[in-house]
C-alpha cells in the first residue's frame, strides 16, 4: 500500500484506514480506492484488447498515479 495507494495519492494509512481496525470500510476514500480499482483495472482490459497499441510487457497501462500523481485530488493532463 505505501508504494502504490500511499504514494499516489500523497496521503498515509489513516487516510483509509481506521486505525483501529484496518479492514473496516467505514472511510469513504477506502470504498472510493475500491471503486477506482475495479475502473483501472476495467480501463487495462479495454486498453489490452486495442490491436493499435503496442504491447506492454508489464501486462498494465494505467494505474492510480496516472492521474493523482501524487494528490488526492486527480490532476488535469498537460
């Protein structure tokens, strides 16, 4: 978690967690991360399937950082 959501959304275990117990969903950002990970990885199938795209040997395309880059917030592209 500290090298993939953490980082990518510049934020600490608290931001998700409870601290108490850290399998409770009780924090919208953890039911959040939940949703956004089924759309990352529904985007990489999509993308796997584009006969144009060169192959990725690391088998994904997107990821959390691609948009947050380091905010909770997702930044616009360039």
């Amino acid at each position: 978690m500290n090298l993939g959501y953490s980082r990518a959304l510049g934020v600490n275990c608290k931001y998700c967690h409870e601290e108490e117990d850290f399998s409770k969903d009780d924090k919208r950002p953890k039911r959040a991360a939940r949703e956004m990970a089924v759309m990352h990885f529904s985007i990489n199938q999509q993308l796997a399937k584009m006969k144009e795209l060169e192959p990725n040997p690391q088998g994904h395309f997107i990821n959390c950082s691609t948009r947050h880059r380091g905010s909770v917030k997702p930044k616009e592209q360039p």
